[in-house]
C-alpha cells in the first residue's frame, strides 16, 4: 500500500467508527437497538447517497480488500461471542413450548420463504435456482438472538418467564438456521472441485463436541483463576480463527467454525471468564470490528436505483418475513394455551433480525445466491422488522414502568420456568 492509501484507509475507518457510534447512540435514544443507528452509517457512506462519492473518496477500491478482510475477523469474533452465550439451559428450562415455536416460526416462513424466491427467481437469480430459492427461505427465517437478548434486557424482562422463552425460542432458533444454512451452502457446491471436503464436516463437529470441549473444560477446571489474560485470549483468538479456517476450507462458511468455538467452551466453573470475553472481544469487536463489517455490507447497498419493481418485491419481502414469522409463532403459542396478548408479544419478538440476517445476506451475496439489487432490498428488511419489534411490543404489551406492574399478571407461562443461567448482553 501507498502512504496515501494507508492515510485514507485508516482515516476512512475513523470516520466509520464515530460515525457508527453516534447514530447507534441516536438509535439508543429514540428506544432502538445500535445496530440499527451503526447499519445506517454504513449504508449512508455507501453509493446510496451521493452516487458514491462519499464512499469513492474515503475508500479507494485499492483498499477495500483491505476492509473486507477487517469485517470477516469482525464478524468470525461475533459468531464467537454468539457461541459462547448460546445456553441449552435456557431450553431445558423452557418446557416443550419453545421447541414447537421455534420449529413453526422457522417452517412457515421457511416455506413463505420459498415460494417467494420461486416468484423472484426469474429476475434475481443467475445461476442454479435450487439454492437460490432455498436460501431465500432461510433468510424469511432469521430470529436474532443478541438484538432480542437486548430489547428484554432494556425492558428489563430478560428474567420473566415471557423473557426466559423467547430467548430459548431465539436459541432454538439459531441452530436450526445455521444448521439449514450449512445445509445449503454445502448443496450448492460452492468449494468447487474440492466439494467432497464436505464429508469432513460431521468428523469435524463430533471432534469439536467429544474430544475439544472434554479438553477445554479440564483446562478451565485446572486454573486457579478463570480470569481472562492475555496469554488465554491470544488461545481463544487462534482457537475461533483456526475453528472458522477449518469449517472455510471444508466448504462450510467459516463463521460456522467460529460459532462452534464458542459453544464448545465450557460454562459452568467459567461465568468469571466468559464475562471478561464479553466485555474485551465484545468492546474491540463491537467498536472497530463490527462498523467495518456495516461499511462493508453498506457499500453493496445501492438503493438509489430502485424503481417501481423494486419497491414491489420490497412489499413482497416484508410482508413475507413480517407474517410469515408472526404467524407461525404466534399459532404455535395459541396451541399451547398461551394467551392472546402474550403470543402476540412473543411473536413480534421472534420476528427481530437484527446483524444476524445481516450476517446471513452477506454469505449469500458472497456466494452468488442474491444478486446486488435483491440484498439491497433485503437489508432493508432487515433493519425495518429490527427497527419495528421494540414499538409493536410496547403497543402489544404496553409501557415497562420498571416494577413488574404491568407485567406481573400477563408474564405468567404454562408449563414453563425460568432458568438460572443468565442471558446474553450483546447490543447487536
């Protein structure tokens, strides 16, 4: 690189990082998650506005390459950190009624999903149709679960029995979407010629289940201390890039190596020390790493060009991702004798997105299964069933005054209790 690219790249990053803060802090004020402030900065010095100057002056192409390499570690650090606080404890605790919302606000608009890709196939698709339209229905199907985890923390409900479920809904919720989106990465013979490294995968996952997670959790019993030092976040580090370099080379997408790491560390005996990888690779991730990757993903976003087509599909989209999630949690809870008032709040809470779909529509414009008009529509999704879950949710249930009032009488579950493990703190 030249002194000036060096000089632009790093002063275009600066301009991202306290862009990205000020509008996440914009978006806390107005009672709405970061993500949602830091998705706009990228979107905002991306050829959306102003043709592209903005972008073109700030970030020459000699530097992007440069950018997309700081978002992939941003991102493999966040999967990592999602990983981590991913508990089974909170389904164990959540009776049989989080499975059966789970599993039916994935299907219906897994199959919603899917009808729509075959409707939009003819102008988005450019290749092999089958992962396209199956790719289609998992991103219908994305519930984050860091942006719910921090719409109930700042309502402080994440320990009600309402909270309690839907975080164990949004964590059932997360494997069967990795584990669909694993699925289809690998049918779509993306490694090429290499495509029968695919087979490693399940070798991989029991080694990483049976033989890494036995080790780790001996070595977190034998120190003194769980505290989080330098020589121990240097191991985690190369243990979440190696784990994604494994699950890359296989074929996979290497955030589901990274993911993997972090659910294969052990939790009891290590509340002490996966705090401090929270709040040390959270704060360097969620400060530098993560606007990177919004800057990244906003420099694909052109919305300046959508005609009267693309704000068609774009009704077409939501109202597919909005109902289709909404509906099928909301019936699964009605069979299970949930109140009418509580399905609804649990629903509008299962249809968040938040950097999680980000993530996902990001691997499929990587991989070619959207093109750059159709991601650009399906951010928008993304950031606008984000943007509207915190509202419908205090019209649904009303106002938190902070002392269990309103919420003492309509948090009450059949069949289910809250778990003691805690919930996640991730703002994203």
């Amino acid at each position: 690189m030249t002194t000036q690219q060096t000089s632009s790249l790093l002063a275009g990053l600066a301009v991202m990082v306290l862009l990205a803060r000020v509008l996440g802090a914009l978006a806390r004020r107005f009672g709405q998650p970061s993500v949602i402030g830091e998705v706009i900065a990228g979107i905002a010095l991306g050829p959306t506005l102003f043709h592209g100057v903005v972008s073109d002056a700030l970030f020459p192409s000699a530097t992007r390459p440069l950018l997309s390499a700081l978002a992939a570690v941003g991102v493999a650090v966040f999967m990592f950190i999602v990983g981590l606080e991913w508990d089974a404890a909170l389904i164990r605790g959540s009776g049989a009624i989080a499975p059966c919302v789970s599993i039916c606000s994935i299907l219906l608009p897994f199959g919603l999903g899917t009808l729509l890709g075959l409707h939009l196939a003819s102008a988005h698709s450019h290749g092999n149709r089958t992962p396209f339209i199956l790719f289609m229905g998992i991103a219908m199907s994305i519930t984050a679960f860091p942006v719910l985890a921090r719409i109930l923390t700042d309502r402080r409900m994440s320990r009600t029995p309402l909270g309690v479920l839907a975080l164990a809904c949004a964590a059932i919720d997360d494997v069967l979407a990795w584990s669909l989106l694993a699925a289809v990465v690998a049918i779509s013979g993306s490694a090429g010629p290499d495509q029968w490294r695919i087979l490693l995968a399940v070798p991989f996952l029991l080694a990483m289940l049976f033989l890494v997670r036995p080790l780790l959790r001996r070595a977190v019993e034998r120190r003194e201390t769980p505290r989080l030092t330098p020589s121990l976040i240097a191991f985690l580090l190369a243990g979440l890039l190696l784990s994604g370099a494994t699950t890359e080379w296989l074929g996979l997408h290497y955030i589901f190596g990274a993911f993997l790491f972090g659910v294969v560390l052990p939790r009891s005996g290590a509340e002490q020390l996966r705090t401090d990888v929270h709040e040390r690779l959270g704060q360097l991730s969620g400060t530098l790493l993560l606007p990177v990757f919004f800057l990244v993903a906003g420099l694909q976003v052109d919305l300046s060009g959508v005609d009267a087509a693309g704000i068609g599909d774009l009704g077409l989209i939501m109202l597919v991702a909005v109902g289709g999630k909404f509906l099928g949690a909301f019936a699964a809870a009605r069979a299970n004798r949930m109140p009418p008032r509580q399905s609804a709040a649990l629903a509008t809470l299962m249809n968040t997105r938040g950097l999680t779909e980000l993530i996902v529509l990001n691997v499929g414009l990587q991989l070619g299964f959207l093109d750059k008009e159709l991601y650009a529509l399906m951010v928008v999704m993304a950031v606008v069933t984000t943007a509207m879950a915190g509202p419908l949710l205090t019209w649904v249930l009303g106002r938190n005054t902070g002392d269990g009032g309103k919420y003492s009488s309509i948090h009450r579950l059949p069949a289910t209790r809250t778990s003691s493990s805690g919930v996640v703190s991730a703002g994203q």
